[in-house]
C-alpha cells in the first residue's frame, strides 16, 4: 500500500489480493489512511489481481465511515475481474468506481 497526495485528494494505491491474508495485510494502515480524517480520497486499484468479500468489507467500511466524516471515497483502476467482483457484489452501488484515475478525480471534485 502506498499513500500519495494528489493536491487535496488523498490516492491510495493497493497491490496484489485482497484475500484473507492480503486483507489482514493492509486492513489497519488502510483504514487509518482512508477513514481516519475527512478527506477526498481515491483508492489505486490498478495493482490488485484478486478482490475476496473480505477486501469488500475493508472498501465499503472505510468508504461508510469517511462518508459519515462529511468526505468521499472513489474506486478507480480495477483490472477486469476486480471490476466485475464490484459490480456483481453490489459495491459499485455503494462507492463510486472509475475506469481510471483521471475520471475518478473527476468523481472526486464534482
């Protein structure tokens, strides 16, 4: 996980699978960075080949609690077996997801 500011947006970038153990991982430093302060945030899924209910769950708690800070969260990037995953479990109803960076700082600032 790498974090990187993007003028007032913070960008979050995940690598590898969001499986139990990837999840586990990242799940603390994660969710300090995503939810801990308002913010603008967008989370870099370019680099994550796998995404299991448990990656779900950090995603839509994270995006929930900066939402009730009074900030926004947006997925971008996803490769597309991780997009499908968002789309079929119902996530890309709940946090707004991009096709790419570029259109996900769009989401960001409108």
């Amino acid at each position: 996980m790498t974090v990187s500011l993007l003028g007032d947006i913070k960008r979050i970038s995940l690598r590898g699978r969001l499986d139990l153990l990837g999840t586990q991982a990242i799940d603390l430093p994660f969710t300090a960075q995503a939810a801990g302060e308002k913010a603008l945030v967008l989370v870099d899924l370019t680099g994550v080949d796998f995404m299991a209910s448990i990656g779900l769950r950090t995603l839509i708690t994270s995006a929930k609690a900066q939402k009730a800070r009074g900030g926004r969260m947006v997925l971008c990037g996803a490769p597309p077996l991780v997009a499908q995953v968002l789309v079929t479990s119902g996530v890309s109803t709940m946090i707004p997801v991009a096709a790419d960076e570029n259109a996900g700082l769009a989401l960001l600032r409108s």
